[in-house]
C-alpha cells in the first residue's frame, strides 16, 4: 500500500484515501470538432505503460477532493515526488541515471520475475573475493 | 505416557507446568514451553504424516517455520479448528488436540502408498502441469483423489467463536526478528531515541541465541537475552511484539504483522472478562525497516533422506538445548561447515553416542572441528551420508567419500547404525520479506546463498545478509541500529553502544554441497528428496531439466517445487542448485523464484479481523430507515443503502408474497397513490458564475436558458459517448443548481466533476458540495398526490402555477421544504425535500393526512417496474458502458448545436457510434402474456440457427406489469429502433424458446399525459 505525500495537505497519508486517475497530462484537444478520428480516438483510448519513470493523476478522494499529480517508478513503485496540478515534474524518464537505463529500465525486456546474472551479483562477488 | 526421549534436565522448558495433549486421538504429556513438535519428539512419535504423494512416512525435521513435515489440524471441537499449522510454531497448551492433515486414513498405516506404489505414474512429476495442459476432463479424474489425500488440513464447519483485530501503528524504525542481530539492532535504535516496533515469530524471543552453546559479556547467551529484553521492556518507546510474525512487505515500508495473542493458552481465547482478540494484524507504516529475519538452515539432499530421524543439524541442537529432548540416541552428521559440529557437541553432552561427522570437506579445520576431535569423536572428511537406511525409523547411514566436483562417490560406502541423521548443508539467508517488495536478491559466493537486494528503507542485518559469526553479527547490527535510527530522522547523538563482548570463533571454510552423490544416478538411486512438503525428488528435477524446461519458474511449474505452504523454505536453494547442475550452469544463472506474501500462513480471521458480518461493508440508512423496520420492510442493498424493497402485508394471517406486494403497491400508485422513500437519490449542489457553463459542458443537453424554478432531465456521458449517468437538476438560483444524480452513482459523478473542473477548465468558477445526507426525499406519486399535498403544504399547487418539471419552494407539515414536480412513475408526482432531521415528522404528517387515500408506501421493486412501465432507464441496469444516447433512442436530451464540445459529443460522430447495427434500446411484449422474460437472456432473429448462433441483443429490464395485465421487458437489439414489430426469440437453457415482439419501451401512457395533469 503506497504512502503518498499530498501537495495540498502537505502530509504523507495512507493510499486508502486516494484514488488512481490515469496517466497525468493528456490533455483534451483544445478544438474536438477539428480532431480527426484517428486522433480523437487517440485521446480516448490510448495510454503509455512505460517500466519505469510514469506520470501519473491521483485524486485525494476522502481528503481534500483536490487532483495531483505523482512521478512513480512502476518497477520499484516508488514515488519519486508529487507536485500540483498544472505544474511540471522535475524527474522524467529522460533524467534516469545510465546505470539505470543499463539494467533494462524503460526497455521491455519482461522476464523480472526470474533472477538472472546480474551485473550487481557480479561486482559483488568480485568485492567479496579481493 | 512416558516422555522417553526428555532429558532429565536442562532446557527453557517449564518442568512445573506438565501438560496433556491429544495426537491423533492418542493422550501425550509435555510441559509448559514447548511446542507441539517439542513434545511429540520427547515422546517418542516419530510419524506425524504422511507425504503428499508417495504416502511416505514422514517426521518432524526441523524446528522453526521452515518445518514441511509436522503440519496439522488443531482444535477439539468443530469451532475451533485451524488447518495448515505447523507443530514446530504451535505452543503446547492443557488439552491441545491435533491431527495430521496428510494421514488418510491414518498416518501409521499406509494406504495411499498402496494406491502410489500400484500405479507408479499416478502423480510423476509435471503431473499438475500436464494435468491443467489437459482437457478440463482429467483435471475432474484427479481432483477428488488430490483434493482428499492431499489436503493440508479443511477450515472449520462452525462459526469463529473468536474476535481479531486490525491495528495501523507508526514507528521510526521497525525491527524484523529477535535474535543476536535484532536484539542489539532493536537495543541500539531504542537507546538512541527511536520509536521502535520489535516483532518475533517465536513464543520467545532471543532466536537462535536460546540454544547457542556461546557467551556474551562471560554470561550464558540467553541470560544475556533476558537482560537486553528487560531494558527494552523497560522503555516507553519501545513496542514488544513476541509470536508476532512479519507477513508481507509491502509498498513504502508498509509491514503486515500477525500478532497470535492467545494461541498459546488454548483453542479460543480465554472469556474471563471481555473475551480478548485472538490475534491481531498490525498494519506498520514504519519510516525506516530492520531486517534480522536470520538464516535457515539448508539440509543436504541424499537418498531416502526424508525417512523419520533425518533431521536438520542445527534443528537437533534447539531440541536438546531450548527443550531438553533427545530426538535420538546415535547420531551420525553430515556436514559441509564448522557451525554444525556443534550439534555433535550437544549431542555427547547429553549423554548419547554421535557415531561419526562425515564433513564433505577434504581437510575440515576450526576450532568446533578441534572440540569434536578432542572429545574423541569420528570425523570422516571428504564424505557425506549418501543413503539412509530404514522404513519407518533410520536405522543407519551409509557414509561414503565424494567427490563433489564429478559428482561421484569415490569410496566404499560404509554403513553406520544408528537411528538420528543429521544434516548441514549451509544456511539459507531469510531473504523472503525483501523479496515481497520485488527486489531481486543477489547471489554471494563467499557464502553460498542469496542475500536481499537493495530496498528502499530497509536495512538487512546478521544471518539474513550472510554475517554469520556471533561476534561479526553483532557489531553489523549495532551498525544497523545505528544507520536505520538516523535514517528515520531521529535527533540523535548516535553514539555506538558499548558491544557486548563475544569471544571471536575460528571457523574453517564451508564448501558447496546440495545433492549428495549416490552410487546410482539420481533417476534411479532411491528417492532424494528436495521439496519434503509437495513430495518433489532430485530425479524430479533432473526430468524437468530433461524435458526441456530451464527456467527456475517453469521448474518450479512443472514439478511443484515450493508451491506447499511451506513455500520450499527448506527446499528452493537445494532444487536450484540441481537444476544448475543439470543445466551446467551456476545457482545465479538458474535464478531463485519470487517470494509472495505471507511468510507463513495467516489465518482469515486476522485478515478479516472486525471487518466481518455486520461491519463488512458500511450500512447507509435514510432518516426514515426505522418507519420502514416497523412496517416490516423487505430490504435490498444499493450500493451501501439499505433501501426498503417492498412492504409486504399480512392479511388474514398470511404474509404476502413478493409478487402480491408489488402488484398491490403498483396498483396504489396507478390508480390513487404511493409514496417512495427516495432520500439515497445522490444531491451535489453546485454553485459559481460559471455553474450554468460548466452543466453545459458535462451534460449533453441545453442549461443556457433554464429558468429558476425549473427543471430538467440530464444525461451525462464519458469523452468516449457512453452514458455513464443521469438525472435532474434544478435551477435554485442564477448561479445556484441542485443536481440529482443515481443512488450508486453520487461518489463517482462528484468526483467526476472535480475532474474536469480541477483538470481541464480551472478557470471556470464552480463550487460542488455532496448533499445527499443533507435532504430527505419524499416522492408522493399517483391521481391523489395534489390532494393529499395540499392538506399540508402552503405551496400554490394549481396545476397551471407549479407545472410538470417546476420546483418550489415553501413549507410541508409546517418545516421547509423544496417540492420538485418530478415524476419516475409517469403520474402525477411531488418530490418532496425537507432536512433530514425533520424528515420523520413529515413523512408521519403524511400518512395521517394519506389513510383516507389509501396513501401506500412502496420499495425499489415497485419503483423499477412503474418507471419500466414507461420507458424510463436505470443506468447500470439498462446500459453497461457500451450505449450512447442515441443508442437509447434520447436524440431529444443531446444539444448537438451547443457552442461548447460537451463531454462525449465528438466521440458520438466516431464510425462505431455511428454504425446503423449498434444494439438499441427497445420494448420487448412476450407473445405469451404469462411470460416474464429472464433479465440477461440473449436474443436471436432466427430460433432454428445452428449453435452457436448469431445473438442480437439481451433482456436489459424484465417484470409482470399489474397495471397491464402482462409481462414486458426492456432490452437492447442491433439496429432495434428499425425493427419496431418484428419478431425476436430467447432461447433458454431448459430448451424453451420465447418469441416476443419488439415494441416501444414506453408501455404505459405512451403520450405521456398523466404525469402533466
Ligand atoms: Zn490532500
């Protein structure tokens, strides 16, 4: 259960009072009428489901009823900050470290329910041996 | 009842407080402290199952949770049963009573091993898989046969006398286990200032320092333990949770604690008094985790090694020295490291015969290695038990000299008597709790076992990250305290604690060694078993490995590997390293399987804890709630309302049916009047410059021009043109609107509309307030409604004034009220709103005033079949998600020339809202007036149709209409708006096929005249 930090109440509070809304910032085109289907239906059903960095909309259901925004690692699910609506995030998948973007982080690779060799087991090993 | 095999002295347990059991109908005596696994080895039991697949018998191996064996039903009576515990865990108490749950039909003869033996190839491995590969039919074969041997116990027939509780607790730091490494962690961050949650899964805390032959600070191990263990106790920021066990770690620190309160002292929980929970489940949102959760011993995997007498090395040590039984006489050891040898030194200490160490090493030296040569014990290196010898009881070992590199006995094989083997083959880090947050653990080398990965708030210390020795263990957890306490924020000097003193140990080098080498190859050398608990062999992995499966998921599949409620805690490593061996690769390469909460099991009643029976679910009840209990109202659940259904009478003595109810109700309210409770209807009020705007935008029809004292039917759609709800809303000022929305609709249209306000269109100034509790409704309905109301209102009801979808506003029975002329049944009808508080006093007013009119109340029931009467949808009943306006046929409620893109519009000029097929919303008149049609049947165009055949459409609404004599049903049917009088058909199960005419849903007053008179 996530422990999520509201940025209008300013507290930590328990996911129970939260609800889940989606990806944050899909925006509705500004003129539907001038959308073409294609791109309407875009808007409508089309979602990224990125392993790693992912914006997401939260809602304080039984809290301040406010919408906010959360930046979560969806494989280690940790919330990395949550900022207001209408502001930006600061950490986006592009600021990933290269470590992590070597260990397969936003690749589908699949598969991270079995442990292989990992290159952290490696430099372990090595420590442990010298 | 003689304890044969309980030392005359020594041990933790209670020698004042002699006890009575009951095992499998058989009386034992054991003394306060010990566990049930305890007492049944001091009295000699030496089969308590039999084995899940072959019928083997089966004995206690080891001494913690990680036990595959000992598992039983507990409880004396019916109530009290528990399946799936483990004897090792459970406390021994006056009267315990226990059976196997693997013994049919007893675990001392052996049937089911008949039945395995005859038809060798009834469960071979890859039995589960191919089974389920197989049609559905083999699955049927096999079920009743797995289901009734293979049984890891059965939930009790009665009802749980007992209460549990759930309790949400914070702490800065929360520490996992109570032995050396959590003790000093739990002493250090108390002392520092932490708020500390200290937890341990045992009836004592002090792990595996309760049977340590060591010293700390030149006193025995556990006197030491009593001494940290009184500080603690002494300080108020310190919560002590023993035979508390951590279940799950989950998200963000957040930790699952099964607290067993009284488990220990009987079947229930004692009643002197309040009856005290049972158990509890604590719910810890700790800022910082400490992780001492130990290590487990691994046994080695060696033919017949599952016979009763083979027991874990370390096991044997904690029965002699925590509970004063000799689970044997002659030992012979086997093992691959120096810890172990200590087993042999508590063994001769007690007074019996160790036969021989066989220690894998080539040249086994350390100082536990010297002790045990000094006191003139046999020691055998290079070589392991390869075999066990007996049935029901080892009666000896065969000792042969290996090599673990070709995998081959390289000796002659000796045969040593005795009737006790035991067995180290390393020890396994307790890696499962980090595991459950989906880190991957890591493989270490030095220490042949995987340590936790990195996670986030957490701080592994002592066994479970590979610090073994006592002395080591201690200052890495004195660290710990340390580094988790500062993690946690805590002001504090973090001054490191004096260390206890430990005397530092000499110990040689472990090596490597799983499955032990035999004479035969695996596949046909006795049975070597891994996984004790599911039955799984050696040999079984090597076929799976054979048969082409390498990942350690898919073995684990095919063999079942792990999948006991013990979840291989014994067996994971050693089936790993197999298959690596199989495979030629390393332990990592193979990768170990994901641990999923719980740790052991836990039991539905602290899972549940209060949230059970009566409190399951949150009951709303309206202001009138207790009217309708007098009245003697059936109810139904909406959501969490409870909402009377429909108020049968008794005449003559008899009670009326559900059907005579309705019919009545409908009746009274067509032909002179009803009154409905409809307080649970969602209310939003919404207020701002902007509310007219901003309903423009999530309705699809017009709010430009509604006046005040108006009101209008909405319906409101998704972006994507399905309906998601409807309603009224009233113009109760120019920037003041009341909205009505769906009983179990309220939460989710509110939260809607924060949505698009708070996401999409900030700059519209609107303010939404939930009111649903605020009002009571009141719908009075039917010919006589004016008249009754009159009596008591002074609202101007001329029929010209306060018109057909008109509100007002004035007094009824002398209290505010807001009367809306809004009709669900098609007549003629008042909704009345007062503040709920006053609700009673006018609903009562109303009844003294309505007997003359035969004023009768009605439920839900009545209320769906009056408004199907006349078309009217239920959304959520009529429409699921996938029906637009159009669909319904409502092209009247849609503002297609509205200046704004309302929600859903664009969506509705998409080729699919456009198709001419889509399934539209019709009336369906069985042509047999007696039939009501099934809700949910499928509607076919062609009845003689192979199957399976082409279904149009199904049965959205169906009910016997009173008013017109027959059935009817509402439905949806592809292209069913072109089809007005065409002839579908519902073909049932049993065969039968209805045939029935596609009308106008609208049944009853189709012009829509009586609702305006
Ligand atoms: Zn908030």
């Amino acid at each position: 259960m996530f422990h999520i930090y509201c940025p209008y109440c300013e507290e930590h509070r328990e996911e129970e009072e939260f609800h889940p809304k989606g990806q944050a910032h899909i925006q509705r085109p500004v003129d539907p009428e001038a959308c073409s289907d294609e791109a309407w239906g875009d808007y409508l059903f089309f979602r990224d489901n990125p392993r790693g960095i992912h914006h997401e909309l939260w809602v304080h259901a039984v809290g301040c009823r406010k919408f906010f925004n959360i930046t979560r690692h969806t494989v280690s699910y940790e919330i990395l900050e949550t900022y207001k609506m209408g502001e930006k995030p600061s950490i986006t998948a592009a600021d990933l470290s290269e470590k992590d973007k070597q260990a397969g982080v936003q690749a589908a690779s699949g598969g991270w329910q079995t442990v292989g060799a990992r290159p952290e087991s490696e430099a372990l090993n090595k420590e442990a041996r010298a | 009842m003689t304890q044969v095999n309980r030392l005359k002295q020594g041990g933790r347990i209670d020698r004042s407080r002699p006890l009575k059991f009951v095992f499998n109908g058989q009386q034992y005596a054991g003394y306060g402290g010990d566990t049930l696994a305890s007492a049944l080895l001091a009295n000699g039991v030496d089969i308590v199952n039999r084995s899940f697949k072959y019928s083997r018998p089966r004995g206690i191996v080891a001494a913690g949770a990680e036990e595959p064996n000992a598992v039983v039903q507990l409880g004396a009576t019916e109530a009290a049963q528990v399946p799936n515990v483990r004897a090792t865990q459970q406390a021994l108490y006056q009267g315990l009573t226990a059976r196997s749950t693997n013994g049919w039909p007893n675990v001392q003869r052996d049937l089911m091993g008949m039945v395995g033996k005859l038809s060798g190839t009834f469960m071979p491995p890859g039995f589960y898989y191919k089974t389920f590969m197989a049609p559905a039919s083999l699955w049927m074969t096999y079920e009743k046969y797995i289901r009734k041997s293979a049984g890891l116990g059965r939930s009790p027939a009665e009802p749980d006398p007992d209460s549990y509780e759930h309790i949400n607790q914070h702490c800065d730091v929360l520490i996992i286990g109570a032995g050396p490494a959590g003790l000093t962690a739990a002493v250090t961050a108390a002392r520092n200032g932490a708020r500390v949650i200290f937890c341990d899964e045992q009836e004592e805390m002090g792990g595996s320092l309760l049977d340590s032959r060591e010293l700390i600070d030149d006193m025995p191990a556990a006197q030491w333990v009593d001494r940290i263990l009184d500080e603690l106790s002494s300080l108020s920021n310190v919560t002590l949770l023993p035979r508390t066990t951590a279940n799950g770690y989950h998200d963000h620190n957040f930790v699952t604690l099964h607290e067993r309160r009284t488990e220990h002292l009987g079947d229930s929980a004692p009643t002197g008094g309040r009856r005290q929970a049972r158990a509890r489940l604590h719910r810890v949102r700790a800022s910082q985790v400490v992780l001492a959760a130990g290590a487990h011993e691994r046994p080695l995997v060696y033919a017949n090694n599952d016979v009763p007498g083979n027991l874990l090395a370390g096991a044997v040590s904690t029965y002699i020295r925590r509970y004063g039984v000799m689970p044997g006489q002659k030992l012979v050891l086997s093992v691959t490291n120096d810890h172990a040898y200590r087993t042999a030194l508590d063994w001769q200490e007690a007074g019996c015969e160790v036969v021989a160490i066989a220690d894998a090493r080539a040249n086994p030296k350390g100082e536990l290695v010297e002790k045990a040569q000094s006191l003139g014990i046999r020691i055998i290196a290079q070589s392991a038990v390869i075999e066990a010898k007996g049935s029901n009881r080892v009666s000896a070992a065969c000792v042969a000299k290996i090599d673990a590199d070709s995998f081959s006995v390289v000796g002659r094989v000796e045969e040593l008597a005795c009737d006790t083997i035991a067995s180290s083959g390393g020890y396994s880090p307790v890696i499962h709790l980090s595991s459950h947050t989906g880190t991957r653990p890591l493989w270490r080398d030095d220490i042949l076992g995987f340590v936790p990965g990195e996670v986030k708030g957490l701080t592994a210390t002592g066994g479970v990250r590979g610090v073994y020795p006592l002395h080591e263990v201690i200052r890495d957890a004195a660290d710990a305290g340390v580094r988790a306490t500062l993690a946690a924020g805590v002001k504090t000097h973090a001054e490191a604690t004096t260390l206890p003193q430990v005397a530092a140990r000499q110990d040689g080098e472990a090596c490597a060694l799983y499955q032990v080498p035999h004479r035969k190859p695996s596949m046909r050398a006795p049975k070597q078993f891994v996984d004790l608990q599911n039955d799984v062999t050696a040999a079984g992995i090597e076929l799976a490995t054979r048969e082409g499966f390498e990942s350690i998921e898919h073995i684990k599949r095919y063999t079942a590997m792990g999948f006991g409620t013990d979840q291989g805690k014994l067996g994971n490593i050693n089936g790993m390293a197999i298959a690596a061996r199989c495979l030629k690769r390393t332990i990592p390469e193979v990768g170990t399987t994901v641990f999923r909460p719980n740790y052991t099991p836990v039991t539905f009643g602290a899972i549940a804890g209060r949230h059970c029976r009566d409190l399951f679910d949150p009951e709303r009840y309206t202001a009138l709630h207790q009217w309708h209990v007098e009245q003697g109202a059936e109810f139904e659940d909406v959501g969490q309302w409870k909402r009377p259904w429909y108020f049968p009478r008794t005449v003559n003595g008899k009670k009326e049916t559900m059907h005579e109810a309705v019919s009545r109700e409908c009746l009274a309210v067509r032909e002179h009047i009803g009154i409905l409770d409809a307080s649970t209807l969602g209310k939003i009020d919404i207020q701002g410059p902007d509310a007219r705007e901003f309903l423009g935008r999530v309705y699809t029809n017009k709010w430009a021009k509604l006046d005040v004292g108006r009101v209008r039917y909405g319906l409101m759609c998704k972006d994507d043109g399905m309906l998601m709800d409807d309603g009224t809303t009233s113009c109760l000022g120019e920037n003041h609107f009341l909205m009505t929305t769906t009983t179990g609709g309220a939460a989710g249209v509110m939260e809607w509309m924060e949505l698009w306000h708070q996401t999409e269109w900030p700059e519209l100034d609107v303010y939404f307030t939930s009111v649903t509790d605020h009002w009571a409704t009141m719908t009075v309905t039917g010919p006589d409604a004016r008249k009754l109301l009159a009596e008591i209102t002074d609202i101007d009801l001329d029929k010209d004034q306060f018109k057909f979808m008109d509100w007002r506003e004035g007094t009824v029975a002398g209290v505010p009220a807001r009367v809306f002329r809004i009709s669900f049944t098609g007549e003629l009808s008042y909704e009345i709103n007062v503040q709920a508080n006053y609700a009673m006093h006018v609903w009562k007013t109303l009844f003294e005033h309505g007997e003359k009119y035969e004023l009768t109340p009605y439920g839900t029931e009545t209320m769906h079949v009056l408004r199907a009467e006349k078309g009217l949808i239920i959304v959520g009943q009529d429409t699921d998600g996938s029906v637009t306006p159009e669909d319904l046929g409502m092209q009247w409620a849609i503002g297609y020339d509205k200046p704004f893109t309302w929600i859903g519009k664009r969506a509705l000029s998409r080729p699919d809202t456009r198709r001419a097929d889509r399934k539209q919303f019709v009336g369906l008149k069985p042509k047999d007036a007696k039939v009501v049609l099934e809700e949910g049947a499928q509607i076919v165009l062609d009845p003689n149709q192979s199957i399976p055949m082409a279904m149009v459409g199904h049965v959205t609404s169906s009910y016997y209409s009173p008013t017109l004599g027959h059935g009817f049903a509402l439905a949806v049917v592809k292209g069913g708006h072109q089809r007005m009088g065409e002839t579908v058909y519902l073909p049932m199960v049993d065969g039968t096929v209805y045939e029935a005419e596609i009308v106008s849903p609208v049944f009853v007053d189709p012009k829509g005249e009586r609702q305006h008179v």
